[in-house]
C-alpha cells in the first residue's frame, strides 16, 4: 500500500512521519502524475488558501476530483476538511467540492484559542482519542450519505465520513495515537 500525501504546504511531514511508524510506504505528493500511483490521499492541515492556490498551480484540482470519483480514498485533516468540503461559510477559497458538508473556518478562533479534548469516536474503539484543534473548523452541516464520527460535547461535529472520504477538523498527526490514521488505512484497504 502506498499513501499520497499532499505536500505543496502545512502538516505533510507530520503524516509521513506518523504512517512509517505504521509501516506503509508514502509519497509526497506535488504533481498530478504521483497522484495515479498512491492507493490513497492526505490532504494535510495548513492554510486552505495557500493549499488551493497551490493545487491550482500545480494543477492537481481535477486529478484529485477526478481520482476522488473514481474511489480513491482520502482523509482531510483540518484545512483538508475544508477542501474536501462541498461548501465553505465565511470565505472565498474554492472547495474540491467532495463531500456532502458545509464548513466554517477557523469556527474556534485565532491561533491563542487553539486547544485539545478528549474525543469519543466509536469506530476507534471505546478509548478516547486526543483531539488537538489548531485554528480549526468545524462541519455545520452534513447531508446525504455521510457519517458523523466525532462531536464536541456540545454537539459541534468535528469529524465525518463518506464512503472512501473521511475528514476531521483536529490534527491526529500530531498526536500519538495511531488508530485515526490506521482507519484510514482500513478504508483504503476495503
């Protein structure tokens, strides 16, 4: 198994480094012909407009829709939830449009009002798993097909999936619990 890894800006190296302690070979991932040769993509957290600038220059929006149609699996973490999403509140960046959700940027905050909590997500297991929201967004609506995988207590929905496509606005790279990035890899193995 081989995981893309988005790597034109924000957290790539810190999913590189997380999947070989999993043991699964990956590829930085900054031209569309890289993208044909992963069996899944990371699109990583950074500064969403940077990252769809980026993917337009480099032309790599209509390989990942394209691919994204087709089956290949993706997990989207933080500024990659908001351009897997549909829609984008509040802002001009233009999403890849793949999942059913509406997002909100930045729904916490400035960078100060970064945090981490404990999360209940059952499909991991029954222990919880270390949250870390940096200036995070949040899903203010999911429709259609897709699962809610993670809450705030106070209901806020932090992570999602639909079909091959799963998305969470916290950092799981930066912790070290493996078992998000291990989920990922069973849906790609599915």
């Amino acid at each position: 198994m081989r995981i893309g890894i988005l790597a034109v800006q924000g957290a790539f190296a810190e999913h590189i480094a997380l999947l070989r302690q999993l043991e699964v070979e990956t590829l930085p991932v900054r031209l569309p012909s890289e993208l044909r040769t992963s069996d899944g993509l990371i699109i990583p957290g950074g500064e969403s407009t940077s990252i769809s600038r980026l993917m337009l220059d480099y032309k790599l929006v209509d390989e990942i829709r394209n691919l994204a149609r087709s089956g290949l699996p993706i997990l989207g973490t933080c500024a990659g939830l908001i351009l897997l999403a549909k829609e984008i509140l509040d802002h001009d960046v233009e999403p890849l449009g793949l999942m059913d959700i509406t997002v909100r940027r930045n729904a916490f905050g400035r960078q100060k009002d970064s945090f981490e909590t404990e999360l209940k997500i059952p499909v991991l297991g029954e222990k919880s798993f270390p949250g870390v929201f940096i200036r995070a967004p949040v899903i203010e609506q999911a429709k259609g097909r897709v699962q809610i995988l993670a809450r705030l207590n106070n209901g806020t929905i932090v992570a999602a999936r639909q079909r091959k496509l799963l998305a969470s606005a916290f950092h799981p790279e930066l912790t070290n619990d493996l078992r998000f990035h291990q989920y990922f890899l069973d849906i790609v193995a599915g």
